[in-house]
C-alpha cells in the first residue's frame, strides 16, 4: 500500500545561534516500522525531528529521503511524501474537527484547484482511522486533550504521507489517552505501512510501542537497535545519569526500565 | 473504541461543511447592501425620494434632486469599496499575525500611508492622484514591518498585546508627523486635511478609476493567498510540515494587505477599526476557514462602512461626520471587549 521510503542523516549537525545541539549524527530510519527517539531534556531530540522534516536547516551534514537532500526538495512534494505533526499545533478558535482535518490536504491541492472527491476520501478515512467519524461536527475548543489529539492525527492522516514524524505526541495527555494514541499509531503501521518516527519522553512506552530505539545523548546517537538491546541499564545511565534496574515487562515480553533514586528502596 | 466502525458513514456526508448556512448569509448580506445603497442615495443635507433615484439611476439629471444623486452614487461607490478593503485587509493582517487585535488602522498601517502622501505632497510636489496611491502603499508596507519588528522584539516574539501596542504608539507617533507636516504649510493644509481623518466625502469617480486596478490586485492577492493562511493558523511549524513556505506565504499576503489598506487609505484618508470588527463577526457566522471568511469580510465590510457614512449624515445633520469618527465609534468598544476576553492568543 504504501512505498518504502529512506530517511537518512548524515553527519548531520544542528543548532540555534550560538549552541550547536546535534553534531555528526548518523541515522537511518527503519523503513515500514515505528521508530521512537528518546533521550533526556534538551538534548537535541526534538530538534532532530524539527530537521529531517525541513523545518531547521543543517549547520552541516544533510538528511535525504530516498537520497535526494529534504531541504532541497519542492515543499509540497516533500510533504506528499513526508508529514509532520509538532509538539503544539494551534487550533484557530472556532474550527471544526473536519475543517482542521480537512487542512491537512493542503498539499495535495493547487491554488486554484477545488475540494475533490480524493479529499472526501481522505478525510473520511483519517477520521474512521482515529475513531473521530462522530465528532467531525464538533468545534475542536470544545474537545477533551486525548480527543483533540486523536484529531491532529488525523489530519496529519489526510495528508496521506508514507513518513510521520510526530514530535512527543503523547505530552499532556492521560495515561489511557497515551496508550490509545500510540495504541492508534501502531494500528496505522500495521494496516498502512506508514513508517512513523516518534519523539517520546516516557522510556518505557517508547520501548513497548517501538520496533527501533534510537537514544540520543550528547548531540549523537547513543544506542539505535531493537528495543531490548537499546534499553539496558548502561544506556540508562548514559544517556540520563541514572542509575536502574530493568527487567522483563511481564506485560510485553520487552524491557522494562525501573529507576533507582536514593530513597524508597527495599531493605 | 473498537464499536466505532460499525456506526460509519459514507465519506462525503461526514465531511460536507455547513455551506446552506453560508449561502443564506450571503444572500442577507447582499439585501442589507442593496437597502443600503438606496438610503445612502437618498439620505442626506438634502433628502431625495426613492423614484427620483430610479430615474436618476436611468440616467435623468435635470432636476436638482437629480445632480444631488450625482454626487451622491460615486460617495456611495467609494464607501463600498473602501469598506471591502480594509475589512479584507484586517482579515489577512489577522491571519498573518495568528492576532486578532489586528487591523490596518490598529497597527498604524493606515497612518503609514496617510504620512507619505502627506510628506509627497508637501515636499516632494506629488500632484498626480497615481502617485499619491504609490506613496500610500509605500507607507503602508513600511510602517507594517517597523511595527511588526517593535512588537516582535523582546520575549515571546510578536504576541497580540504587543503587536497593537506597538502599532498604537506608531500610530500616535504619525499623526503627530503629519500635523507636523501640515501646520506650517497653509498652501497644502485645505488639499490635506482628508488625509488625517478618513471620509469618502470627496468621491469621484475619476479617483475610483485610479485606485481600482490597486484594489484588484490587492484582493486577488488575498483571495489567492486564503489556503495559505488556513495552514498558517495552524503554528508555522504545521504549516511548514503541510508544504507551505511560511516566509513566503506570510509576505505575499501580507502584501496584498497593504496594497487594500494603502490605497484606499490613499483617496479616503485613514480609517480605523473596520478591519477589526468585520473578520470577527465575520468568523461567527462562517467559521474561520479563509476561503469563505475573506469574501465575506469583503462584502460585510462594504456594507458597514456604508451604513457608518449614512449614519454619519444623519446625526450630524444639515453637516455631516466623517466615516473615520463613526468606525472609531463602533470599533473602540469592541476593542476593549477583544482585549478582555481571555482568548486573546487564541487565533
């Protein structure tokens, strides 16, 4: 259904004025699967999903998709291929949940060219995907955190990219309305075969919701593997300065990280 | 969760928007114009009954009555024109600044303008119509990124208090230039007092003719521009992840703002607030999707300034107010009611 694209760094480096953030990175995305990057505040996590998607332009280095550099690839074209969905999206006061869906087929449309049946479709489909069909009448001010974030990603959705970047999709939200959102996130990798790349602060949702761990720490990649070898209590402490336990989630299968702090431990 | 897809319905019924709604609007909107028109023609120092005007509009313009309307349909043209201007150009500002305290005579656009026809006048010997409409948008364009960049400096960038704060104190500022300008020159002071309070008093239809191609150009630039900024009020990071080229986009429209809001501000003078009022009544009745919001604002907004210059012949009457007085009267409280309502940041 969908094509498998490649998305690369390479010896990416990145910053905002004075502050290099990100420097010599090298990472290939895994093509089909769903990546999640994780690594302690201000590390640079973001700013790297900011960068593959065109938004930060490299101080060094490039990001290619299919080998052709993102930042010089035409913008619609790229976002045809490519969709994003930052960290706080603005809702206009008084939108519809299907109008700002309905938004994300900007590039799917000319200056002149009208709504097509294609957008219909899109729509509607991105809607039924994030369980949002009943409340496409609703004005998105009114709606609960989780909602709302079901009905960004559902516009990111419309679009009908292969690629999604989702920079920390899950901050603000309860911890039902997290596991439903990376829940939904899994369905769309498996039914779509879109290739998401996620940021994510919590370790061990990352670690059970992801095919491919990526620890970034010191403005390179750390560890990138299966989540099982990334998330070992030696990264742990690399990447954080933290020191812990991890053991079998008897949930998943997979790791299962439990932090040691200097107090409440067992005798 | 899982129980959702069995209660699906097809695609295009989920989606279709509201548009009876929108088209019912339309149609109001056009009668209270067309009302307004006839009173505009009719209302005045002196008063002219409705079938003198028919015949008037046939062509006749033998009796007094008859010339009074004359002078009275070119006003009544401008006051459409100019009303659907700066009510688009509000729009766009607004959309463009994500600030719904925008509006060309807030942000001290209109001023801008007003100043360098002022300055053309009376030390560069502007005398053709032509030029004061480029010297207008000239100073449209570069009071919009003076204030743009005051508002935008310190913390958080351009935040809505800022930007009309800013735009306040630019606009203080001007005036005060152009009375600056004016005072010591009685030889210009007659041709340049329109230029201080906004009014389309002095309509003719040659001056029509001048500004119309300005005014083309400006609106097909905004309309062009409507899907942009639908991406742009989403966060320039949205918009950028949609395609858009934000810098780009932001300019263009931004452009076509000041291409409305100078020239008219260029043959009327400055007037404030209708920018303001307009798109946000404008956002009650069809939502804030653009590409319905910016012809409504255009149509809406005609039709308030009209009624503001018929209503300004009649308080005032056997003299008249200028239009400029009346929007400042009807938009400043509605100002204050914007600024208090905790939802500032939200556009």
């Amino acid at each position: 259904m969908t094509t498998e694209h490649q998305l690369t760094a390479e010896n990416l480096s990145l910053g905002y004025k004075d502050r290099t953030v990100i420097e010599g990175l090298e990472l290939a995305v895994a093509p089909g699967r769903v990546t999640a990057i994780v690594g302690a505040n201000a590390c640079g996590k973001s700013t790297l999903l900011r960068s593959m998607s065109r938004l930060l332009s490299p101080r060094a280095g490039q990001v290619l998709l299919d080998g052709k550099e993102v930042h010089k690839l035409p913008a619609k074209e790229l976002a045809r291929t490519l969709g994003l969905l930052p960290q706080s999206p603005l809702a206009p006061e008084g939108i519809t949940v299907s109008d700002l869906v309905g938004r994300g087929r900007h590039p799917h449309q000319g200056v002149f060219s009208r709504w097509s049946v294609a957008d219909d479709t899109a729509v509607a489909a991105a809607l039924e995907a994030t369980h949002t069909v009943e409340l496409a009448d609703r004005a998105v001010d009114e709606l609960s955190g989780g909602q709302r974030q079901r009905v960004w990603i559902a516009m990111a959705l419309a679009q009908e990219t292969d690629l999604l970047l989702l920079d920390e999709p899950t901050t603000f939200l309860d911890v039902q309305h997290q596991v439903e959102v990376l829940d939904l996130l899994t369905d769309l990798n498996r039914s779509r075969g879109t290739t998401v790349v996620m940021v994510l602060h919590d370790l061990n949702l990352a670690a059970r919701y992801c095919d491919h761990l990526v620890a970034i720490a010191g403005g390179k990649v750390h560890a990138a593997g299966r989540p099982c070898e990334v998330l070992t209590e030696d990264t742990v402490r690399a990447v954080f300065g933290l020191d812990s336990k991890v053991i079998i989630d008897p949930t998943s299968g997979g790791p299962l990280m439990l932090p040691i702090g200097r107090h409440h431990m067992v005798a | 969760m899982s129980t959702v897809e069995s209660v699906t319905p097809s695609g295009a019924a989920v989606v279709r928007r509201p548009r009876r709604v929108r088209l019912l609007w339309f149609l109001v909107c056009l009668g209270l114009i067309a009302v307004l028109i006839v009173a505009s023609i009719a209302v005045g120092t002196r008063f002219v009954p409705v079938p003198t005007i028919l015949d008037a509009l046939g062509g006749a313009d033998d009796t007094l009555d008859q010339a009074v309307i004359r002078v009275r349909i070119p006003r009544t043209v401008l006051a459409l024109l100019a009303g659907a201007a700066l009510a688009v150009s509000g729009a766009v500002f607004q959309g463009v600044t994500r600030n719904p305290l925008a509006d060309p005579g807030i942000l001290g656009i209109n001023m801008g303008a007003s100043l360098a026809v002022v300055v053309g006048l009376a030390y560069f010997g502007l005398s053709n119509p032509n030029s004061y409409i480029w010297a207008a948008i000239a100073g449209a364009a570069i009071s919009a990124v003076f204030v743009y960049a005051i508002g935008s400096l310190g913390r958080g960038g351009p935040t809505p208090l800022k930007l009309a704060l800013a735009g306040a104190a630019t606009s203080a500022a001007l005036v005060s230039f152009v009375t600056a300008v004016i005072l010591p020159r009685n030889d210009i002071a007659e041709n340049v007092q329109s230029w201080q309070i906004g009014g389309v008093g002095g309509a003719t239809f040659e001056r029509i003719w001048q500004v119309l191609p300005f005014l083309g150009a400006g609106l097909a630039v905004c309309l062009l521009s409507a899907r942009s900024l639908n991406s742009l009020a989403l966060g320039d990071d949205v918009a950028a992840g949609l395609g858009e080229r934000v810098a780009i986009a932001r300019g263009l429209a931004s452009l076509g703002a000041v291409m409305l809001c100078g020239a008219t501000t260029a043959i009327c003078g400055p007037i404030g607030f209708v920018g303001l009022v307009v798109p946000h009544g404008c956002r009650l009745l069809v939502g804030p999707d653009h590409r319905w919001l910016l012809p409504f604002s255009a149509l809406t907004g005609a039709g308030l300034l009209l009624a503001a210059d018929v209503i300004g012949r009649i308080v005032a009457r056997p003299g008249e107010i200028d239009v400029g007085i009346i929007t400042a009267f009807v938009g400043a409280p509605f100002f204050i009611y914007i600024v208090r309502r905790q939802k500032v940041r939200a556009l």
